[in-house]
C-alpha cells in the first residue's frame, strides 16, 4: 500500500514538530520553508526539504503540490503568504489542505477560500491546558465540534472494579465510554461487561456538561 505523503510549508516550532511526528508515523513528508536554518534543520529528519518561497505557484507546481494527500500550511508569521499559499493550494487542486490560523480573523479568511481545516494551535492548547488545570483526573481535552468532546479521564477509586454495565454512563450521563486504556493495551468498543480499574484511562465522548457530570460523580 502506498504510503501517504504530507506537505508541510512553514517549518518553525508548529510545523516542524508536526513534520517529525508524521514521519515518526511512518509518513513521507516534504517540508518547506523560506528560511535557510529551518530546512538545514530538517534536512536529515524528512523524506525531502525544499527551500523556497511557497507563494509562487511555479515553485508549487515543479514541486508536484498537487499530487500530495495533504498540504499543511504552517506559516506563522506571515498571514498574507499563509492566505495565497492555501489559495495557490486549492487552484492547484490539492486534495486537502489544512492551515494554521493566527486569529479568528485569519481563521475566517481561510474557511472562506476553501480550506478544508483550519486550526488554531495556541488557542486550541490553551483549552486543553485549562480544562486540565481545572479537572485533576482529566488527562487530555479535545474538542471535536461545538457540540461534542473527547476526554481522557483517569479511574479512580470509587469505581475500580465497576463494569460500564454498573456506570451505565450513557443512560446517567449521556456520554459513551468508547475506549478503556489499560496498562497491557487497548479496549476500542468496550462491552457492558468490561469493567476499569483504578490505573486504567478511560476514553470518553458526550458534551462538556456531560463529561463534567460523570467526572464529579465518580470522583
């Protein structure tokens, strides 16, 4: 099976991390960037690197941008060069594009010429952060939509032992256990009769209010 392959353009802290994590997935990842020292950085650590300016659509198109399965644009300090290279993207007939927004401002612009996925990474971790400072046994907070979130939420005494039969989580709470971490491996799908222990990791679905009901009431 042919691997997927990732454009990454814009290698600073943002883009370069996300870069060696996709390799580190076992992707191929092209990274470019403008700056000398940002791609002599990672020359050795991605499958190519490429110094150019990634908003001439020459450069794009001798590049192939077209023919990768996603484009990331990381570009952090620059709004205008992050907006015409998510256009030049989308013109070229690039299958996904994701980008990197500095505002909601900027966010809006790129949702409006047709970026399939804007994030907002200091927003988003600043979320993630708070939630975790707030909830000692929520271990991680992603929030998938307006209406849903999925939390890591970390066992604890009162219910080890318990099977998601005795939490009865979704008909109490609304939310839905989807996953239980245990220290041998991964329950995806848990059954009722699969119980948690006091060292597992449970992953759970369902809103904010939701989530927050059943964390205090087993807690």
């Amino acid at each position: 099976m042919k691997k997927m392959q990732y454009a990454v353009i814009g290698l600073g802290r943002f883009g370069s991390s996300l870069a060696k994590e996709l390799m580190k997935l076992g992707y191929e990842v092209l990274g470019i960037d403008r700056r000398e020292a940002n791609v002599d950085d990672l020359s050795g650590e991605l499958t190519h690197t490429v110094l150019a300016e990634c908003n001439d659509e020459e450069v794009l198109k001798s590049l192939g941008i077209r023919n990768f399965d996603c484009v990331v644009i990381a570009i952090g300090d620059d709004i205008q060069a992050s907006i015409l290279a998510a256009i030049l993207c989308k013109e070229l007939g690039v299958k996904k594009v994701v980008a990197k927004a500095m505002s909601d401002l900027h966010g809006k612009v790129l949702e409006k010429i047709g970026v399939d996925r804007v994030i907002f990474p200091e927003r988003d971790m600043g979320v993630r952060v708070a939630h975790q400072l707030a909830s000692p046994s929520l271990l991680d907070y992603i929030e998938l939509s307006n209406d849903y979130t999925i939390a890591e939420l970390s066992v604890s005494k009162k219910i080890s032992g318990s099977s998601l039969k005795d939490l009865n989580t979704r008909a109490r709470f609304g939310c839905s256990v989807v996953a239980i971490n245990k220290c041998n491996g991964v329950i995806i799908a848990p059954t009722a009769e699969d119980t948690v222990d006091e060292k597992d990791i449970m992953v759970v679905i369902g809103t904010n209010d939701q989530i927050e009901k059943f964390e205090n009431a087993v807690n």
